[in-house]
C-alpha cells in the first residue's frame, strides 16, 4: 500500500513581544524551538525540555505558560511576551532590576524563567487569583481583590521555576521588593 502523504509543517505568525513574524515550522517543533532556532530569541532557556523546571516560561496571552510544551503550530495568531520582551540593559523591568540588586542568581540559567514567571504572577495576584496557600477565608471574600503575597504565597507561585543553583531566598525578596 502507498503511504498517504501529509503535510508536516507548516507556517504560522507568531506575535513576539510586540513584533509579528511568520515562520515555517515542522508540526513537532515546540513554541520554545521557534523562539530559539528560528527567531533567535536565545533569553528563553532549554532546561528539562519536559515541563519540569519553568526555565522556558513565556507570557502566552498574558499567561505563564512552559514553551517547551506547547506545539508552535497550535498557535498561530498568539501573542508571547519573552524576557527580551521586559526590559532591556539601559531600561529594565523593576523585577530585573531586583534580581541585579538582591544578587538573585548565580549560574544565571534559570533566571529569564524565573522573571518572567515573577511577571505573570504579580498580574495574577493582581487580578486577585489565589494560590494553594491561599487562606479559604480569604477566598470565601471573593472580592476580586488583589491576592495579599507574603514569603510563602510568592514560594508557592514560584513553584514551577526550579533554580539549581538554589538561589530560592534571594529569589523571593527580589519579587517581594516588586511586590512593595
Ligand atoms: S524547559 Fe520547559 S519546563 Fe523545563
Ligand atoms: S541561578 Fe543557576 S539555576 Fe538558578
């Protein structure tokens, strides 16, 4: 029997902190594999490749999201904001400047995650949404208001972002100064 061709990629726009660009990408390349090999936005890093360690969180749609487990052709027309996309060496986002301040990295592998993910997760707090951690009496309140983030609502919201380096403490008072 003659195989059946299909197609196997396929070229979708994709909208990268701000900029538009269309790309062909075989259908089992991941968001996080565009991002590196074909748009050469290299701060989104490869740790796991599993979804394990949150060094390739991006903001899909505003939300966290771990690109290396997302099918790039599934997401033709999104809308990603990467690290490149916070700041900059002459203008930093205030988390990257906390991160510099409060010496929150060491190999500095994880750290685009890291700040990418303490981004969506201010807005999440700020939009009111809870955590684990979050007090039931606080969440019977149901006011919408924006989600109190002591140390350990910002450790569980961190969660997903593994540091192997084990800079966790620094890491918490850089987005507890955002925070303030
Ligand atoms: S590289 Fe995506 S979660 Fe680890
Ligand atoms: S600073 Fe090295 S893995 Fe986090």
């Amino acid at each position: 029997m003659i195989p059946q061709r299909t197609a196997t990629s396929s070229t979708l726009t994709l909208t990268v902190n701000d900029t538009a660009h269309t790309v062909t990408a075989d259908h089992r390349t991941t968001l996080l594999d565009v991002l590196r090999e074909h748009l050469d936005l290299t701060g989104t890093k490869k740790g796991c490749d599993h979804g394990q360690c949150g060094a390739c969180t991006v903001l899909l749609e505003g939300r966290r999201a771990n690109s290396c487990l997302l099918l790039a052709v599934a997401h033709d027309g999104a809308h990603l904001t990467t690290v490149e996309g916070l700041g900059d060496a002459e203008r930093p986002h205030p988390l990257q400047e906390a991160f510099h301040r409060r010496d929150a990295f060491q190999c500095g592998y994880c750290t685009p995650g890291q700040i990418v993910s303490g981004v969506g997760m201010l807005c999440e707090a700020a939009e009111g949404h809870p955590s684990h951690v979050t007090p039931p009496q606080v969440l019977q309140r149901a006011t919408g208001a924006p989600a109190e983030l002591d140390r350990d609502e910002i450790r569980e919201r961190m969660s997903g972002n593994i540091c192997r380096c084990g800079a966790y403490p620094h890491i918490v008072e850089a987005v507890e100064d955002v925070t303030a």
